[in-house]
C-alpha cells in the first residue's frame, strides 16, 4: 500500500484516513475484523474533530501490539452472565475490540431483557467513549458508557491525583437524525488535550491543571509527573469520576486506579488492565415508540428555540457541532492537525507503509 502522510493544510477523505489505519492494525497481525472496528473508532473521532482521540493514538497502540502488551490475537471472553448482566475479560485485546465486544452483548441482552450492564475488564485504553454509546444508539438504544484510567486527576483539595480522567458519554437515538451524544472526560479536559497544547507551544488556561502544591497552574510542562488535571466542575467532576471508577472497574473486578497502567509510558510489553462500563436500554421495549419519537422531538426543538445568548445562533444539542464537523469532513476531507500528521508518519514508519 502506498500512502501520503498528509499535512494540516492538505485535506485526507476520512475513507483514505480509515483504510490507512486498517492497514496498519493488519501489517502487524489484528485480525481483519478488529482492523475494521479500530479503523473505524479512530477515524470517526477525526471526523468529529477530536483529533485527541483519532488517529493520533494508532502509533501508541501500534507500539502496544508489537511489544505484546496488547495481545493482537485477543479474544473478549464472557466470565459469567445473566439474563440483564455480564463480566467480560478482554484478554488485553485492543481497547476498541474489548469494548464493541461488550457493546453489541450489551445490545444483545437489552434486547432480549429490555436493559442490560457489561463490565469490561483487563482491555486497552478504549478511545473515545462515545463511539460505542453510538454504536448502541444508531441500532435505536440508549446507551451509556464510562471508563477508569490511571489516575491524573486530583480531587477537591488534594495535592496530587486520586482517580483517572475517567470518560462517561452517552447517546440517545433521535428518529430521523442522528443520536444526542455526549462524550466528555470527567477531568477538566482530556490529557491529550494538554499534550497538544503543549506541541502547539500554546499556553495552557489556569483552570486545566492544579500544580504538586494543590493550586491551579499554567504550566504544561509539569504534567503529568508532578501536576494533575483539574476535576470537571470541582466536587462534582470528582463525584462522576468516581461513579464511573465503580462501574468500570470496581464492580467488575477489576484494576482500579494506580493498579492501571500508562498505556503511553510503560513499557509496551505491559498491559494497561483497563476497564470499561456499559448500560444499554432498549427504547422500544420500556417506552412506547410514538411516544418517545414525540418526546424527543419536542425536547429537541424546545432547545432549539431556546433564546440564545448575544452572538450566539443558537442553542445546540450534545453532538450537533460534532455531526455537523462530520458531515462537512465526508464532503470536503479532514484537516488534520500538525500533531496528528506527526503521529501518522510515526506510525506508517512502525508498520513500514
């Protein structure tokens, strides 16, 4: 395969930028099927404009399947179950395939129970949360999604981190249109955030990081090893963090906060043990279909017309910028950013494409 690593002001067609990573995942032995569920988690969130959790991270797990720490052969593999439930080992799959693993028996029992709970233990870094909320919404569920990490957020009036920037996302389905979905960190902002910040040269806003004496900082060079991020909103930040830490891991069985590795910085021979939560209800089971469609419809549009602020269009829904970013990058290609570019280049080298 040939392929031209692109530059931030030369637009790749999101198709181009998603056969590039499956072929990555290919040249170093992922099973065709898990290239395809990969390629496509990371490419969506380029196409959405997260480029933090894109295709900027195929070097880093490129780099996790060579070594072994990630198992390119990993099989998810259900521990135990019931009717609503079920346990899920990833076998230190990709964190894309342990979590579509999880996700579409989520769906599975949903459907058949009306809602249903995975835990996910032992997987890799899982990406972008939303991309499995979605995945369970664009089938007409709801969804919700959380994760733990190692810890790199500090809570209320600690001097270092207590627990991960632990994701939560969720999507509700919209008929006709595409699901509400929110997909956020419950740190302040997302570590890579400051890692891009920090390659930019741009400076970093007092309110991301809270320095080894327990005061806020703007110095980017401090993470992660003697800063932490700042919790989303202060005590409740921390609160939905911890939510999440029980239901990815805690009730699982799983690694909990320092018992997670760095799956940047350890050795790539090592496993991250990450681990993931999902809840999923089946809409047309528990509310009455015409119901719901009139219910969201009406929510939405009250929204809509919500008065906006001055200079302000309007009053978007969770995921509207995202979807429009998307639709607007399936016409006219993605601009990656200068960082991202660097990471692709980085990661055709590791695969020698």
């Amino acid at each position: 395969m040939s392929f031209a690593v692109p530059t931030s002001d030369q637009p790749i067609h999101p198709s181009d930028l998603e056969a590039f990573v499956h072929t990555a995942l290919e040249r170093v032995g992922l099973q065709p099927e898990d290239a395809t569920t990969t390629a496509e988690a990371l490419t969506l969130a380029d196409t959405m404009g997260v480029h933090t959790h894109g295709t900027k991270l195929l070097a880093g797990y490129l780099r996790k399947l060579q070594g072994g720490g990630y198992k390119v052969r990993g099989t998810p593999k259900i521990l135990r179950e019931g009717p609503g439930w079920a346990v899920v080992d990833g076998d230190s799959a990709l964190g894309q395939v342990g979590s579509s693993f999880a996700t579409d028996l989520a769906i599975t029992k949903a459907k058949t129970v009306g809602i249903a709970y995975i835990g996910l233990k032992n997987t890799g870094h899982i990406g972008a949360a939303g991309y499995y909320a979605w995945r369970a919404a664009r089938e007409g569920l709801f969804c919700v999604v959380v994760g733990n990490d190692i810890p790199s957020v500090a809570a209320p009036g600690s001097r270092g981190a207590v627990l991960g920037s632990n994701p939560l996302a969720w999507a509700a389905p919209v008929p006709q249109g595409e699901p509400i979905l929110l997909d956020m960190a419950t740190a302040a902002v997302a570590g890579g955030k400051v890692y891009a910040a920090r390659q930019r040269g741009e400076t970093i806003p007092p309110t991301w990081l809270i320095g080894p004496d327990g005061i806020p900082t703007t110095d980017g060079s401090l993470y992660p090893q003697q800063a932490s991020l700042a919790p989303m909103a202060g005590h409740k930040g921390y609160g939905l963090g911890l939510l999440a830490e029980l239901l990815s891991a805690v009730i699982p069985g799983g690694a909990i906060t320092w018992q997670v590795g760095s799956w940047m910085f350890d050795p790539p021979s090592q496993p991250s043990l990450h681990n993931a939560g999902f809840i999923v209800a089946d809409i047309a089971a528990i509310a009455d279909p015409d119901e719901y469609q009139k219910g969201v419809e009406l929510l939405c549009r009250e929204i809509r017309q919500a008065p906006a602020a001055t200079g302000v269009d309007s009053v978007l829904l969770p995921g509207e910028r995202e979807w429009a970013s998307r639709n607007q990058a399936l016409e006219q290609g993605i601009r990656l950013p200068a960082d991202v570019c660097e990471k692709l280049a980085e990661a055709a080298r590791l695969v020698g494409i």
